[in-house]
C-alpha cells in the first residue's frame, strides 16, 4: 500500500501525516507513506486545495484534514 500526503508542508500537512500513522498503527498495517511537496506532481492529481491524501493512486481527499475514523475505513477498503 502505497499513501502520498500532498502539500507545501504546511501545519495541516503535518496534522493529516499524523492522523495517517494513527490509523495505520490502530490498524496494525504497514504502508509505504509519502510526504509530496513538489508543485508538478501534486497538480498531477488534479487537487485544487492541500492537504491532499492520496492512497494506492486514488485521491480520498483534498483541502481538509480528515478524521482518522475516515482514513482507517479508505486505508481497509
């Protein structure tokens, strides 16, 4: 599983990196999890407000920081 955070690295960049190992570690699951700050790539998925999550190529949320609860269900999906 491959998870991408996308942002400037910005407070609520850091605050979505946070929620994403929470829920990785209540989970019990290993992943392979990404900070992206490179303008170019994060435009490539098309999101127009950061922080952006995107797990295994799929974009699951762009301009809020999501609730742990919604990253374990995206993460199990």
């Amino acid at each position: 599983m491959k998870i991408e955070i996308l942002g400037p690295g910005c407070p609520k960049c850091g605050e979505v990196e946070k929620r994403v190992k929470s829920a990785l570690a209540e989970l019990n699951i290993v992943a392979d999890c990404e900070k992206v700050t490179d303008i170019k790539k994060m435009m490539s998925y098309g999101i127009l407000a950061t922080p952006g999550l995107v797990i295994n190529g799929e974009i699951k949320c762009a301009g809020r920081i999501p609730r742990v609860e919604d990253i374990k269900g995206w993460i199990s999906e």
